[in-house]
C-alpha cells in the first residue's frame, strides 16, 4: 500500500490515466526536449515525440479493444475517451462526471423498497456532447446496459441485478433493481456510456466493429488513430464540458521492454511512462528533468493458508508463522521501502479502515519462538485462524517456525486482492483482527 496525494481525475484531464501502477516515471515541468524529427517508424513515418504540449506516454501493453467494457486489459487509454456517470476519486469517494449527482438515499435519488428491490435514478447534466457533436441522452444510458447485458464481455459486473430502466424523458433515468446493492457505483455505469446512435448499428459481438476501434465518447481526449503494434494517438477536446484538458494531444506507443521506456525517458523520446518496477525505483528516482510519482494502490498483497492441511490445520503454527514475518524487513530489501505494512484489508482511503490497528500476531519474534516450541500434539485452544501476511522472511529468531513452515509450504498461496470503495449505501463493516 502506498501513500495517495494525487487526483485520479486531475490526472486523467492534466495528462492522461486513471488506472496507473504503483511506482510511475513522468515529466514534472515540461517535457524533456525530443531527438529531431522523432524515432522513424516503420513504413517511413515518424512516430511522435513529447514536445510542447504534445505528450507521448509509454504504456507496458498495447489494448486489445478501445471498448472499455469487452477489454481484458488495463482502461489506460480508454479512460480518456470514454466517461461514466460517476468515477471514484483520490479519496475512493464516488463524485458525479455525466449524472449531476451522486445518488443517494438522502437526495432522494435512491428508493429502498420492502421487498428488497431498490430504484437509482440518475440526472444528467444538461448541453452533454459526444465528440461528433450529438447530444448525451438518457437513451444512451439504457442501451449501454443493454448492450453490455447481452454481451460475453469482461466487465458485465452490476448489470444483472437490473431488471428494467426507465427513461421518462432526456436527462432522467430510472434504474429498477431486483436486489439492494451497496456496491452499485463499483460497477456498470461507472465504466462508461456509449451512444446510441452509433452502437444501435453495430454488431457489437464482433470485435472488428467501429466502436472498439474507434470510439467515440465525450472524455477529455478525442479518438483520432490506431497504429497497430506503435501507438495509438488522442487529440484534446475542444468543447469539453469539465476542467482541462491540458495538453493539446496525447500518444501512447507500445513498449514492452522496461528498460527500453526508462532509455526513452532519459533521451527525451517519452514524457511519461507507468509500471516502473521497484527493482528500476533508484534509476529513475532522480532522472534529471523528470519526477517520479509513488501512487497507492486499493488493493493489497497477502499469504493465505490451507487450513485443512496437516500443520497448517494447528493455529499455532499458523500463529507462529505470522509473527516470524518482519513484513518491513520485505519491504526495505525488495520493494524499495515504497509500500506499507498493514494488518487489516482496509486501506486508509476505505471507510471501515481502522487507524492505529495492529494484530496481536503482527512480527514478534519471541512470540514466534514461544509458539513454534509448543509440545507436539498439542493443541492450542483456538480450533481455527487465518492469518494474512506479505510474504516469508527467514527470521533468525523463529527456526523452528520456518521449519514448520518449509514442511507446509506447498499448501499456501499468495494472493493480491482489491478493497472496496466507498458505496452511497453503506454496509455495516465487519470487525478487524484475525479470524
């Protein structure tokens, strides 16, 4: 987990991703100057370089759709065109982008029925343009649920607890839901709004379709090409509605290679670049003419046992592993001391994170040791326990804890998961500790 000062948003109108990694390489004041006339790209044309207010970004993975629904990858690039009812903002608060509002139980704009169904309706801000100039409308919404309901796309989450909408008129919409969801801003809406008059046309099922490779949205950044396999190239939106966009154009260029991007940012070829491994962190930290940005994630790193299996189905030992892990220690010597340790799946920017909370498992060696010289056969009082942790380090003071653990190493997993964002309706939280 690392520390969060920057506003997605702002981010997304001042330069261009919403969806960034944890460690990120950008200009800070300018772009570096760029070789003259640019890098030549295949076929004879000169592939774009940063320059004035023309920013070249290099992304780790090209898109294998510009549908923001269908794609199987990061919505990098995408988030640029394409625009939601509501986005989630540096706080993980849910702010209002197409709607006028956040619905709410207290607007009024939620309904909560006795039979366990629920109505959202959302208001759209009026004189909303698509890039091609035809208005936003409250049809646009439906036949994006619609559309993204039929569908075998990746991000179908949120559509099937829909029955029906509504559409009294333009700027209204009515979403009939057969189930009460407090995550319903996680999903559908959120995404992203296609329009109608293109898509209605279109056989969305085949990935060929002019909407997945040339989309238009009302986002910041106009479509204007795709270059397979070298860019893909965003023009600024004139007439669009919120505050930016900054820079006149944006280019994203494919390169795969992590240190091919870190030679382009220090020859002036990028401007900006993402997914910068810890291992590259002090090579980049300080580039002349450049600022490096750490960005939190919402998500979380952990190690997960099979409490079923001959070992680890002993709390203690489960126990004594958990307090023989210096997850500090993890951090300093392979992720460049950037991340934090925690002992709760709440991040700081959650609304059930609890401050100052630590586990009476956290890394104790001498609690380790106590717990891993237990007589064998013996069983501690707690029948059952899982344990998270960022990974193993070889505690000196925990030998036997380590043993056991190599014995059992096979059974457990280390998994990375995602914490939720603050809903509109908000569950009561479970209490933190271990379980």
């Amino acid at each position: 987990m690392l520390n969060y000062d920057l506003s997605r948003r702002r981010f997304v109108q001042g330069a261009g991703l919403t969806s960034i990694a944890a460690l990120l390489a950008a200009c800070g004041g300018g772009n570096a100057p760029a070789p003259e006339g640019g890098e030549e790209a295949e076929g004879g044309e000169a592939a774009p370089a940063s320059a004035g207010n023309d920013l070249v970004i290099a992304l780790n993975y090209e898109p294998d759709t510009m549908n923001i629904y269908a794609t199987h990858l990061l919505g990098d690039v995408q988030a640029m065109v394409v625009e939601g009812l509501l986005v989630p903002n540096g706080d993980m608060v849910y702010v209002p982008r197409l709607a006028k509002e956040v619905p709410t139980v207290e607007n009024c704009l939620i309904t909560m029925k006795d039979d366990g169904t629920m109505d959202i309706t959302y208001n759209l801000r009026e004189g909303m343009k698509w890039h091609d100039g035809e208005p936003v409308t409250s049809a646009d919404v439906k036949i994006t649920w619609e559309t993204v309901s039929a569908s075998e796309w990746e991000s179908t989450d949120g559509c099937y607890d829909i029955d029906s909408i509504d559409c009294p008129d333009d700027l209204t919409v009515v979403c009939h839901y057969n189930k009460q969801t407090p995550d319903f801003a996680q999903y559908l809406f959120t995404f992203g709004i296609m329009p109608k008059h293109i898509i209605k046309n279109l056989d969305m099922a085949d990935e060929t379709n002019e909407y997945d490779n040339a989309p238009v949205g009302t986002g910041p950044y106009k479509f204007v090409e795709w270059k397979r396999g070298e860019y893909i190239r965003l023009e600024k939106n004139e007439d669009y509605w919120g505050e930016g966009p900054y820079m006149d154009s944006v280019t994203f260029r494919f390169i795969e290679d992590e240190n091919t991007r870190i030679n382009m940012l220090k020859t002036g070829e990028i401007g900006f670049t993402a997914g910068i491994s810890y291992g590259n962190y002090d090579q980049v930290k300080d580039l002349p003419g450049m600022q490096c940005i750490t960005h939190g994630l919402n998500s979380w790193r952990y190690l997960d046992f099979n409490c079923t299996k001959p070992g680890l189905d002993d709390v203690a030992v489960r126990r004594a592993i958990s307090c023989a892990i210096d997850k500090q220690a993890l951090i300093d010597q392979l992720f460049a001391g950037l991340p934090t340790p925690c002992d709760q799946p709440w991040m700081p920017s959650d609304p059930y994170h609890v401050e100052g909370f630590t586990s009476q498992w956290s890394y104790d060696p001498a609690k380790a040791e106590q717990a891993s010289r237990r007589p064998a056969g013996s069983r501690a009082p707690t029948t059952s326990a899982r344990r998270t942790a960022s990974a193993w380090s070889s505690s000196s003071a925990a030998p036997r804890a380590a043993r056991r653990w190599r014995a059992c190493s096979r059974s457990s997993s280390t998994t990375s998961r995602r914490s939720a964002s603050r809903s509109p309706l908000r569950p009561t939280p479970p209490p933190p500790g271990p379980r």
